[in-house]
C-alpha cells in the first residue's frame, strides 16, 4: 500500500516554483487512524456493505457502464441522460478504493480491476476519455458540441469527467498501489495539459474539479506541468468575453459558473454551488502549493462571505434552486432550500484545506457542522436512499410545491449519491493533524491513532460516545520514551458560547460552563491559541486527557437580516441540529411554538433511528379547527431528533425554525385551502 497522505504528499520534483511549498499543516492519514466508535465505524461499515454495492450495481443498470463498453467498441448510442454519468463510476471507484483500506474485500476489489479494464478500453490512443462522444463521434451527446472541448465552459463537462478520474486514481493508488487506473489518468492528464494552458486552448472549465484532480497527480508524481495547468484554470476565470458583466442574470453574467471576474476579484461565495466549493477547495491548494498570497486572499475572503451572510444553520450552502446556486447574502429561505448533499461535500474539502492553510479551529468547527448535519442527511439510514436537495422545512399541503419532501434509491442525475460513496469512508483522515511540534485532536471519534511526532512514535486513544455525550478521553502513549510535544484539543465554537464564526447565527443566552481540562485526573489551566486548548508537556506513556465539554440544549437565532427566521428558533445539541418530525409529534410539525421560556429535557432512545438522543419539551400547538373558524393552543410534549436523521419513517411534515410566539405562526389547517396566517 503507498503511503501518500491525502492531502500534504509531494514527491520530490523539479518545479515552476523556487522552493517546493505546501500546507503548513500536515494531514494525518486516514489508515493510521482506526475508528472504533459506535457512531462513524457503523456508517463505514453500511457504506462498504450496502452503499458502494447498491451504487456500483445501479451504474450497472443504468447503462452507465455499458456507456465504456460501447465506447471501447465505438458503436451503440450513448444510454444514459447526462454527458457526465461517467463520474458516477469514476466517484464509487474512488469511494470503494478508501473503503479497501479499512476493510479489505477480494472480491470487491476484483470488480473494481474489471472495471478499470473497461475504463482503459474506452480511452482513445492520445488518452481522450468521455464516452459520450467516443462511442459516436459524429453524433455526440447534445451538450457535447461537434468538437472536442468547445462546450467545455458551458455543458459538455469534459474536463469535470477528467477530474473525477483524477481523483479516483489518486485513491486506487493510494489505497492498492497499483497502476492501472493511475496510468489512464496519467495519460489523459497528459493530454489536458498539452491542450489547454497560455497560447493554446484558453478556457475556464464549466464545472471545476479537474483543479482538484490535477493537484492530486502533482502529488503523486511531482511534475509541474499538473500543478501549473490547474492553476492556470483558476486564473482564466473572469477572462471570458462572451458575458455580460453587468447583468443581473448569473448565466448571463458567468457568476453562475464563477467565470464573471478573474478569481482575485471575487469576494462573494458565488454561482452553483457544487462548482464553487471545488473551485475554492482547488484555490487553497494552488495557493499553499505555489505561494500565491493573491490566491490565499482572494479564497480567505470568500470564506468569510459564504460563512457570514449564505450557510444555513445546519452548514447546507446553496439557497436557490434555479441553477443549485448561492443565493444574495441572507437569502435563506426554508420551505425552497436547496442544500444540495454534494455542496456540502464540497464544503468539508474547502473548509479542511482552510484548517491546513491557518490553523484555526473555526474552520474544522464549519466543516463538524457540515459533516454531521447537513451532509450524512443526505444518505438514508438504510445506507441506499438519498437525498439530492436537504430541506429545511416540508409542509403538509398540497399548495405548497416541495422540492423533495422524501428519500428515493437514486436520481437521473447520480452525483449525490456516488459523492457520499467516496466522502464517507475518508472520514478518519480528519481526525488529526499535524504542525511541527503540535499535535491537534480535530474531531472526537473513538478511536486509536500512531502518529510520528517530532522523531517519536506516539500512540493516541480516543474514547467518547460522541456525539451524544460531551466526556471526551484522549490515552498518550509514546512507544519508547518520553516525548515533548503539545496536544492542541480543539475546543468547539458551540462550546464557547460560539453558533458560527460569524453573526450569521448566535445562540440565546450565554450561560453554558466553560469547558474542563484534566491531565491524569488533575485539573489544568490552559490556553487558547485559534480554538485550540494547547497542552505543552513532556508526554509519558498512558498519560490520560479529559475534556468535558458541555452538552446543553441551545436555541439558535438567526440574523436579523434572514427574514424568513425573524422570530425564530432552531436547536442545537453539541455539534447536532435538531428538527421536529411528523412521526414524534402527532402528524404535525407546522404549529408547534417554542417560547422563550421553554425548558428542554434528553432522553437516549437505542431503538430509534439506529439510536440517537431527543430533545423534549412541553410547548404549545396550535390548532385549527375543520370549518377554518376558530384557532385555539393546548400543551403538547415536544420531540425533536438530529436533523440528519429525518425522513428515515416516511413522508409527513418538517421543521428546523420554530416561532416562539403565536404571532409568527403559518398555520395550515388539515384542509389545504384553509390557510390561515396570524399576523
């Protein structure tokens, strides 16, 4: 197996630049942390069993396979809808090549080489790979144009095929060592980069991640020519003369695609989505990789933006559904919420490589949200239903239009579920990092860890039953003597009193005890350096750490700016958002008031949803009588559960912001013409 770290391995080359550069924190690999806890473990192991099989034998089923074996044949007519179905093969590899490494399978790994077997019959001699038009160049797919590459800005997703490739070969090769899948890749990256770049072909790709891809070869084999070429896409952003900049329209103006202005220029989060994420994700590694502080700016900006003004509360991005996209700042609405799944998987990546560049725990803090709120609500329970939009809020009415009030085994379009095929099983990769002589705890996932720590072989143990309870206990154990090294424990935003790095979202009152430190069983002082609880000693063997952090219920309210939450609450527990479901609350969610004085109790319940802790409180409903005549309140017990968990028990209704007063309410009668608003 090649240990190459996922994110910070450079093998030594000759480059464009004076001195080879990097992030100056290091990522710990995901195969030196295993995972032993009862709520990450089970989800890996259900992707391994049950999401990678579902996904490889739905790509089977749809044609997306057949699409290469046509291609190698180079007759038959393209069977799938979208030019870019090749990723959802590309993206299961990927996944499934993570999953090998933690849970080695024979047989799984035999049908990933057939496959590959028919990616490389499918490649042309020159290393082109886009079976939409190999398979009939003289009748390509309809978004593919007559020629190679002249739709790439727009439709044709050429060089996002080439990406995902890229990146699936840097996980077969991590994961296995071989070579078959990285030599395709090699192959058509050669062919990417002898195409496009200053004086040839000048395009910024429609939909990024070949950025991302191209930095991933650059660390498998140190050619600059990888390195340079995604940089080169990132800077031909903005260069376009076919827009107009002063529109308002997003397609018209290039923001859609964020191809309005060069990259630089930009300080909003902007455009689809999903193409932003990977784009800013890309932007943190050109720039860590090639000094380029214009990069580093521009990326650091954008942040700020998307985490001020444009994620929801339970780290979902892109409001609008018209284009997948970034709505204007504090354009959240609830009831048309998009958050796409794949969003929020371009979210971690962008949010981790911004941890690598800066250190600061704010960053892991977005990336927690994200990871276990409105990500994993993207895979049902069962591990083969999906969600392709996350809502914030669904309602019992027929008047009301939702975009996906329910979970379904797969989309035309597949991008979401293939995404949580690869993005699962790398979890234990965010679990520490490292800094020369600092060791920083990310996440807290039981588990046991080996690092190497300034010369010394340090074993850490992780126990903890979070998310559900806040007792964390970390084991040092240097394997021969004594180490000096600081133990940097990130201290969540939530546990300081902290919603988000902004004032996007803050919590009401702010009466939640600090947390406690203990070494060995004695209390220790410490102090914060960028969210980090620094503990600088010389660390014997089975030191023990102990960190309480508190896991009271929180209400949350939103900005004042997000009209669509004025006079609302949300909750949250711990790194948890919460939202109440039609199955605890007698079929309702849409009249429930939560007031200011509500007091909330927790209760562990093992049998429901795979297990999980729910928030109870006695509050007022409010009903409407059948003729529509006559509103009245009566006390009801209050259930909420983890957002991520919704929808795992059937359609019905939905709710994340709560009115805390009657004045608030949208009240819908059990007759859908009955609409009833209080003002």
């Amino acid at each position: 197996m090649k240990k190459i770290c996922l994110f910070i391995g450079i093998c030594a080359a000759s480059t464009a630049w004076a001195q080879v550069k990097d992030y100056p924190v290091k990522s710990v690999g995901f195969t030196s942390v295993q995972l032993t806890d009862s709520f990450w473990l089970p989800r890996l192991r259900t992707n391994h069993l049950v999401t990678i099989p579902a996904s490889f034998e739905r790509c089977e089923n749809t044609g997306r396979v057949k699409n290469f074996e046509m291609a190698a044949a180079h007759s038959g007519k393209f069977c799938t809808t979208f030019p870019f179905d090749d990723t959802d093969i590309y993206k299961t590899i990927e996944g499934a090549s993570f999953s090998l490494s933690l849970f080695p399978d024979k047989k799984l790994e035999a049908y990933i080489d057939s496959l590959i077997v028919k990616v490389g019959r499918a490649q042309e001699p020159d290393g082109y790979l886009y079976t939409a038009r190999t398979i009939n160049p003289a009748a390509p797919h309809a978004w593919a144009g007559p020629e190679r590459w002249v739709r790439e800005r727009e439709l044709s997703h050429e060089l996002y095929n080439s990406g995902h490739l890229y990146e699936a070969a840097f996980a077969h090769y991590y994961a296995t060592g071989k070579k078959t899948l990285l030599n395709i890749a090699l192959k058509n990256a050669d062919l990417v980069c002898s195409v496009f770049g200053p004086g040839k072909r000048q395009v910024a790709p429609g939909h990024e991640i070949v950025e991302m891809g191209l930095v991933k070869l650059y660390r498998i084999t140190g050619k600059a020519a990888y390195l340079e070429t995604a940089k080169f896409f990132i800077e031909e952003r903005g260069h376009y003369n076919g827009y107009d900049r002063n529109s308002k329209d997003p397609w018209k103006s290039g923001a859609y695609w964020q191809d309005d202005k060069p990259v630089t220029e930009q300080y909003e989060a902007e455009g689809h989505a999903v193409r932003a994420g990977y784009l800013y994700a890309a932007m943190a590694d050109v720039a860590a990789l090639t000094g380029d502080k214009s990069l580093l700016q521009a990326v650091d900006t954008i942040w700020q933006n998307m985490v001020s003004y444009k994620m929801y509360v339970q780290g979902g991005l892109g409001a609008v559904p018209s284009g997948e996209r970034f709505g204007n700042n504090y354009e959240l609405p609830n009831t048309t919420a998009y958050n796409e799944t794949c969003a929020a998987i371009a979210g971690v990546y962008w949010n981790y490589r911004m941890f690598l560049l800066h250190g600061d725990a704010k960053y892991m803090d977005v990336l927690e949200k994200m990871l276990y709120n409105g990500l994993i609500s993207g895979l049902g329970l069962d591990g083969k239903s999906f969600f392709y939009s996350n809502a914030m809020q669904v309602k019992h009415s027929f008047t009301h239009k939702q975009l996906e009030p329910e979970r379904a085994g797969w989309f035309e379009c597949s991008c979401c579920p293939t995404n949580l095929t690869r993005l699962i099983p790398s979890i234990p990769g965010y679990v520490y990092a490292q800094k020369d002589s600092n060791v920083y705890a990310n996440l807290f996932v039981a588990s046991s860890a080996t690092l190497k720590v300034a010369g010394h072989t340090v074993a850490i143990n992780q126990q903890n039953q979070y998310p559900w309870n806040g007792n964390l206990v970390f084991t040092i154990s240097p394997a021969k003597k004594p180490a000096a090294f600081n133990f940097l424990v990130r201290i969540p935003g939530w546990a300081q009193n902290t919603a988000v790095p902004s004032g996007l979202y803050t919590f009401a009152g702010n009466n939640t005890p600090p947390p406690v430190i203990r070494v060995n069983g004695v209390p220790v002082t410490y102090h914060m350096e960028k969210g980090y609880a620094v503990l600088a000693r010389t660390w014997k063997k089975n030191d023990r750490v102990e960190v309480v952090l508190p896991m009271e219920v929180r209400k949350i309210k939103a900005n004042e700016h997000v009209k669509e939450d004025a006079g609302k609450v949300a909750l949250q527990r711990g790194p948890l958002i919460y939202c109440g479901e039609w199955a605890d609350n007698n079929g309702s969610t849409g009249n429930i008031i939560i007031p200011s004085e509500a007091v909330f109790a927790t209760a562990w319940r093992p049998q429901l949803l795979n297990g999980v802790t729910v928030i109870t409180s006695q509050v007022p409903v409010v009903k409407v009588s059948n003729n529509g005549e006559q509103v009245s309140t009566s006390s009801q017990t209050f259930t909420a559960i983890p957002y991520y968990a919704w929808a795992n028990r059937g359609k019905g209704e939905m709710m994340v912001w709560f009115p805390e007063k009657i004045t608030d309410i949208d009240l819908l009668s059990s007759k859908p013409e009955d609409k009833i608003i209080l003002k």
